[in-house]
C-alpha cells in the first residue's frame, strides 16, 4: 500500500462516486467531509465501517521505519490483525536501505542470520535436536532471515527481538564449540591454510561460497572461489576427453 494518499479528499472521493468504500452507502457530494479516511487502503468509508481504529500501517514502516499508529477502516483493521504475526515482509525486496539506516534491525538480522546457519548444524547433532527443542521463538527467525511480521518489527524497534535472540546465539554457539561432532563439520580455509576451524555463522570474518557453500576467510577471499575452479576444470576435462571406442573382433 502507498505510504500515503497524493490525491485530495475531493478526488478520491469522486473517483469512488461519493460511496463508502465498506457497504457502498452514497451520500451528497456536500457532505463528503463527513467520510472516515483509511490510512491502509486509501479510501473513504462511512461511520458505520470506520470506528477509528488506530493501526500500524506497515508500507509506513517499511518505506519509513515510522511506527506511528494511523487510523483504520473496520475491515483492515481487521485485516492488519490477522497479518500481525504471519512473517510477510522481505526488507531486502521491499526496501533494503533500512538495514544501512537502522541500527537495531541490522543488528536483528545479523543474529537471525547466525541462528539460520547454527540451526544446520544443530539439526544434524543427535544432541543439538534437544536444543533446538528448548527454544520458544517461530521458526521462520531462524529458518528465513529475511522475512518479518508486523510483531516482529515492532519487537526489533524496541530492542525486544534482540534481547530474546541474544542468549539463543550464545547458547548454540556454546553447543557447536563444545561439541566434537559439530567442529568436525567446520572449515578450514585452504587460501591460507591455517589450521583454525572456521563457520559460516561467523558473518563478521568468515565469507561462505553461495555455490559449493566452503568457507573461507574473508581477508584471505579474492573473488574466485578455488574449489568451484577446480569443479569447473574436471567438468571441462570431462567434456573434452573422447569417449572410448570399442574395437570389434573376429574370432
């Protein structure tokens, strides 16, 4: 939904030829103040489908990161509610320069983004399944980063998401470093060899290839990832030997 109306009451109203956009009711076109606006749908409603309810109004967070609450029509009021926890939004397709302007949301993302990859982990340690069990927040923090809910937001913006997540992060970072069969899936950076174990959850100093998912340092990282050279060189390889030939005989 746009953000917020650049038509005047007039015209919108016209353009709805003077009806309650709930249950069509028409009226004078003299009494047109009369009509309740809808900050959600952008419409006029009469005072029988708009009680006043304030809402958030998630195109004003999402454009904006404005949390002030607009008033809504009857319908979307209902609407907005039933949306409050389903995880709709995606901040990196709608607008992702809100993650370079607000602290707490880039801040929420990194540690959504650490339990995404600590959740792999966990999820193939016949004792880590025990952790993931003890855990109370919905999947999809952990499952999708990317994606929010109207809850969400708002629990970023008073630094309540990141309170909750921080102690999880500590615990399965815990779990993964005590554990020998979770070390034993780590990686060791072949660009410079050293023999430390490094993760993909470590986002800060670790860059992970997006095509054969090794891990490398990220000061050690140019550009070309050397396993998936090597994949392309055998594939290559593959294509360019001849295939054998089959010598018939006569007895």
């Amino acid at each position: 939904k746009a953000v917020v109306s650049t038509q005047s009451t007039g015209k919108l109203m016209e353009r709805c030829g003077y009806r309650c956009a709930g249950c069509g009711m028409k009226i004078a076109q003299s009494l047109a103040s009369i009509f309740r606006y809808c900050a959600y749908l952008g419409k006029y409603f009469c005072h029988s489908c708009h009680h006043e309810q304030a809402a958030f109004i998630p195109a004003r967070i999402l454009h904006k990161w404005d949390f002030r609450k607009q008033k809504v029509s009857n319908f979307a009021a209902e609407l907005l509610g039933k949306m409050w926890s389903e995880p709709l939004y995606s901040i990196q397709d709608i607008n992702s320069s809100l993650y370079r302007s607000v602290s707490e949301l880039k801040f929420t993302r990194a540690l959504r983004y650490q339990l995404y990859f600590l959740n792999e982990y966990l999820r193939a340690c016949k004792n880590g399944k025990d952790l993931l069990g003890s855990v109370t927040i919905r999947g999809h923090i952990y499952n999708d980063p990317e994606l929010f809910s109207l809850e969400d937001l708002c629990s970023v913006k008073d630094r309540v998401m990141i309170e909750a997540l921080r102690p999880i992060v500590t615990s399965w970072l815990q779990h993964v470093d005590n554990c020998g069969l979770c070390r034993g899936k780590g990686f060791i950076c072949e660009l410079c060899e050293r023999k430390e174990v490094i993760y993909p959850f470590q986002l800060t100093t670790v860059f992970q290839c997006q095509m054969c998912w090794t891990c490398f340092h990220k000061t050690c990282f140019t550009g070309t990832c050397p396993k998936c050279a090597r994949i392309r060189s055998r594939r290559t390889m593959s294509q360019e030997d001849p295939a054998p030939q089959e010598h018939l005989t006569n007895d």
